[in-house]
C-alpha cells in the first residue's frame, strides 16, 4: 500500500488539537500504531496550511483547486511539487487569506459601529 492514500500536515497546530493526525497515512500504512509514535516519511505528500488551514481554505473551492491541483497532478505523476509551483501556491494562500482578513476586519467595524 502506498503512503499516498492520504496526506500528512506537519503543523503544531493541527498535531495539538488532531491528535498527531498529521501523520494520517503513517496510519494507514500500520494501522496498529498507537498514535504517539505516528513518523512521517519524505515519500508522504503533505498539506500546506495543515488540516485546519484546509479546511479553511476547502471553503473556496477555486482556491482550493488552484492550489491542490497541481499538488495532486505531481504526486499522480511520481514527482515532487516543483519551488515554482510551492511558490505560486504560497502567493495563492496569502492572497486569500489576505482577502478573507480584510472582509473579516471590514465585517467586524461595520457590525462594532452599528451597533457601539
């Protein structure tokens, strides 16, 4: 079985609240582990913004195909995602999340000065 049926996410974050989740396909690999010693290998596709930043950005589907896609594509194709495309995914991420913390922040002074 290959260590690709899913994907690991190397974050703290997603390791403190998941329970080292983000070493899913050591899971699938040796079901029998106990999740404490869960390992990652460099053959394990890994999620860019960990599970939490995925689904975060899973709620824009565009975005989130413009950044997985290729991801995928290279991983089909038994190769590394390339630093151009690790670049281009990481201007994609900040540009959005730029985006929603903008329209968060414009959101919140409207609702705060309407109702102050």
């Amino acid at each position: 079985m290959s260590r690709q049926v899913s994907w690991d996410a190397l974050q703290p974050l997603s390791s403190a609240i998941l329970f080292k989740l983000q070493r899913h396909s050591d899971h699938h690999m040796f079901a029998y582990k106990p999740y404490q010693i869960l390992e990652t290998t460099e053959d394990t596709p890994v999620l860019p913004l960990g599970y939490t930043g995925s689904m975060l950005l899973a709620y824009c589907p565009p975005v989130w195909k413009a950044l997985m896609n290729p991801m995928v594509e290279a991983i089909n194709r038994g190769e590394t995602i390339s630093r151009e495309t690790q670049e281009k995914n990481k201007k994609l991420v900040y540009t959005y999340l730029g985006i929603v913390w903008s329209l968060m922040t414009y959101v919140n002074f409207c609702v705060i000065g309407i109702y102050a």
